[in-house]
C-alpha cells in the first residue's frame, strides 16, 4: 500500500551552481554544477523516501528537461506517475555566491497547462488501486490551472478517507482550506499573507491556527518560522520548537524536507510530538547541504536527538 501521495503540478529541475560574486554585465565563470528534482511535492516525496516512507509522486512533465526529471527521480527510487505536456518542464536557478555566503534564487512559472493536462493529474491522483493514507499537495500552480485545483484533489481523497496535507500558498491554499484539509504547512511569509498579520508574533500565529482548527479549515498547523523555530498547532495544544545553531550550506528546500520528515512520521505512527521532532530535524539537515540535495536519514537522525520542543 503507498502511504503517501504527493502531488507536484508545477515540477522543475533545480539547478544550483556556485560563483565567487555575482556582477552585472561580466561573464561570470560558475563551479560545482548540479541537477536535482524540484518542486514542492517532489521534494517532499524525495525526503520521505528517504526516511523510509512508502510514497509515490505525481506530477506533470515536458520535454527534454521532462525526460531528466524523470531519470532524477528514478535515480533517487522515488515512485512516479507521469501525465505527458505539450511543453518543457521548468528549469529553476540557484547561484550561490562563494565571497557572501548568499543565494540568488530564480524562479521560472512553468508551461501552462491545458484543461486536459491538469485534468489528467487529478485523474492519476485517483488511480491508485491501494488507497493512500496521505494525499500532500505542494508548490505553485503553473498557468492554466484553476486555484480550486489542490481542492479538487482533496474532494477525490475524501472518498477513501485520505489525510488531506497543503503547503501552498494565495488563492490555491484559501481553496484547499475551504475545502478543509488535515494538515497545513505554510512558512511564517505565507502565514502572515493568510491572516492579514504582516509581522505575527508567535501569541498571534498561534491564535491564528486555533481559529483555523475551530472553523474545521484545517485539524493541524505546522508552522515554519526560519531563524525563529517551528510551531505545531492542533486541537489538543501547542509546541514550539527551538531553531538548532546550524550554519546554512543552502536554505532551498528545508521547508519542503520539514514536510517530508513531518509526514513520514506521522505515516509510520508516530504521535504529534515525536514527528515534529523528526519535521525540525529534516529541516535543519536540509542546511547542511548545498542546492537542493535535502535531508538526508543519516544527519535527520543525530539532529533529532538536540531537537528542543515545549509547550505553547
């Protein structure tokens, strides 16, 4: 039985290579290239995999960079059902810049899709002749696709009582909590737009939550805060996390690593407090490692253990 299902319909490859500055107008020489398979719902499923989690992803893809995000994933063992595009799979850059330690990021829209493409995802969500447990929807919409999309999605997995998990954000986030989910993931930017808050506290985002899990829009928030930690929020209380003293190599992806390790636990039967603990520990692992490589088991498993949760 796959577990979890995670939905991508706006995949890319991410290329992230370095440069010692970043300069207009010159030439500027780049080093230690890499290529990895990027999008919201495919990190986490990259993650998941990793810590052991039965998972499949689905998304769309175009083209040559199609065919390789394709080969990337296959390379990493991660389960895939694919809907064919008319055109090329986005590509998305990173320059990390050697002199500063920071990162320039540039990120593409994607190919539109045509009603028929993105009909076709949905159709691939319920094909799944095992049901999952977990349906986890994650990243942009590409043009084309209507805001209700991650809802549509959610509708389907009702049917077989999958666990609805979002990590979006505008109008495709307000669609998917209309339609009520089990799980959010937004980060404190996101979460801030959501609630009309441009600079909450952490008394504030966690009033906030309660007030989503009241109105039945959402059982659990998880709430990402950068330099600040994490909040886990749900109808039987609070936690808060501490942020671990970790110099970053790269911060793309930890959001989507803290969803992977979060989910994966959660699949396994952990209960809300321990898989927030394995959740800050992808996150942070995510840091140690330049692009978008993510957590890897190994470090997720030494930073849980220096994990500091407590009660809100």
């Amino acid at each position: 039985m796959t577990a979890i299902v995670t939905l991508t319909p706006n995949p890319a490859i991410d290329v992230w290579a370095a440069v010692d500055r970043v300069e207009p107008s010159r030439k500027l020489r780049c080093t230690a290239l890499r290529r990895d398979p990027g999008g919201g719902g495919i990190n986490v499923a990259r993650v998941a995999k990793r810590l052991g989690a039965d998972v499949a992803a689905v998304y769309p893809s175009g083209g040559v960079t199609g065919r390789l995000l394709r080969k990337l994933l296959d390379r990493e063992e991660v389960a895939g059902r694919t809907v064919d595009l008319a055109e090329e799979t986005r590509e998305d850059i990173t320059i990390s810049e050697s002199s500063t330690g920071q990162e320039y990021r540039f990120v593409m829209p994607g190919p539109p899709l045509a009603e028929a493409e993105w009909e076709s995802i949905l159709a691939l969500v319920s094909s799944f002749p095992a049901r999952p447990s977990y349906i986890v929807a994650s990243g942009s919409l590409p043009p084309g696709v209507p805001d209700d999309f991650y809802a549509r999605a959610f509708r389907l997995g009702k049917e077989w009582s999958a666990r609805a998990v979002v990590d979006a954000s505008g109008s495709a986030l307000k669609s998917a909590l209309a339609e009520g989910v089990y799980l959010m993931k937004p980060n404190l930017r996101e979460f801030a737009e959501l609630i009309g808050n441009p600079r909450p506290a952490d008394e504030a985002c966690v009033k906030a939550a309660r007030d989503l899990i009241a109105e039945e829009r959402a059982q659990i928030v998880a709430l990402t805060l950068g330099h600040r930690g994490a909040l886990l929020v749900s109808g039987d209380g609070a936690w808060r996390a501490a942020p671990l003293s970790i110099t970053p190599m790269s911060r793309v992806g930890a959001g989507d690593s803290f969803l992977g390790g979060l989910i994966s636990a959660l699949a396994a039967g952990q209960g809300l407090e321990s898989a927030f603990r394995i959740a800050v520990a992808a996150g942070s692992a995510a840091l140690l490692h330049t692009g978008t490589d993510l957590a890897r088991a190994p470090d997720v498993a030494r930073l849980a253990g220096q994990v500091v949760i407590a009660p809100v």
